[in-house]
C-alpha cells in the first residue's frame, strides 16, 4: 500500500531562489506483543515468555524546491 498527499500552492520566487513548502507531521504509537507460541500459553510461567512494547513514531517531511531557468 502506497500512501500519498497533495499539495497544490502559488509561490513567487526569484530566480535561484529556493522556497521551502510547509512540512506534513505525523505522529504514531503502537504496541507490539513478542510471544514464543508454544509457551506463553501456560499458566503463571507464561509471562515470561512474552514482552511488550509501545513505540512511538514521529515523522516529518519538508519540501524544498530551486528555481533554474535553462
């Protein structure tokens, strides 16, 4: 799966002249459960066959463009 986004804007920019476009954030947490299947399951000893986790993500992206004239 390929996510995308659109960014339609106007800018007036001096020739050689860069412009930075605004940045898209993103923010993500998950939890994530490691377990060995087989040995988990098992009353009172299984706790210590599994873990658990949350991550946490933090993406930014920022978009530059120069303007050359050939």
């Amino acid at each position: 799966m390929i996510e995308t986004r659109e960014l339609n804007t106007r800018v007036s920019v001096d020739p050689h002249g860069t412009v930075v476009l605004d940045g898209i954030y993103e923010s993500k947490e998950e939890n994530v459960r490691i377990r060995i299947s087989d040995l988990s399951p098992i009353p009172l000893r299984g706790s210590a066959f599994q873990s658990s986790q949350r991550r946490a993500f933090k993406l930014e992206l920022l978009i530059s463009a120069t303007l050359c004239i050939l």
